[in-house]
C-alpha cells in the first residue's frame, strides 16, 4: 500500500506538462556561477564575489521585449579550517 501511494506521487508529479527557455547571456564569461557552477568559491584574487547581468532583447521591434536579470555571489569559507584547501559557497538568483 505504501508504495502504491509513492508511485501515485510520482505519476502525478512528472505527468504536469512544464516549458520552459534556456537562460544565457552574449558575455557568458561575466556569469560565472552559471557557466561552470563547479567554480564556485574559485577567485584567483580575492575572497568573494558579487555580481549581477542584465539583457534585454528586441527593445526595438517588440513592445514586450525579453528581459534577463541575474545576481550571482560567491565565496571561498573555511579557509582557515582546511589545510590544502577552501569551501565555495554561491548562490544565484534568476528572472526572466
């Protein structure tokens, strides 16, 4: 019985229909946590990072023109508990 009610669960949870656009910027570099969510914390010279990007696409032939806003943070904690090391925590916020 209990694991009929998980399948049910889970039937209903991956039968609702989802869309969705893939989120990029034109200088990918400038999003770092975005691109490569494997470097967070990975600042050559410095111990954080805070950031943020805008776009907005078709201003000029559409009334409602895309917009893209992020804000990224992240940085290097526990420097001085790890002995060859750091921990990289980050956070990113997206709209679209």
């Amino acid at each position: 019985m209990r694991y009929s009610g998980i399948i049910s669960v889970l039937l209903i949870f991956f039968s609702v229909p989802v869309a969705a656009q893939d989120l990029h910027f034109s200088q990918f570099y400038q999003s770092p946590l975005t691109t490569n969510p494997a470097n967070t914390g990975f600042i050559p010279d410095a111990d954080y990072r805070i950031g943020g990007n805008y776009r907005n696409q078709y201003s000029s032939i559409m009334q409602q023109p895309y917009k893209t806003m992020s804000l990224f943070g992240d940085a290097q904690v526990f420097r001085d508990r790890f002995e060859n090391g750091w921990l990289g925590l980050g956070a990113v916020v997206l709209s679209d």
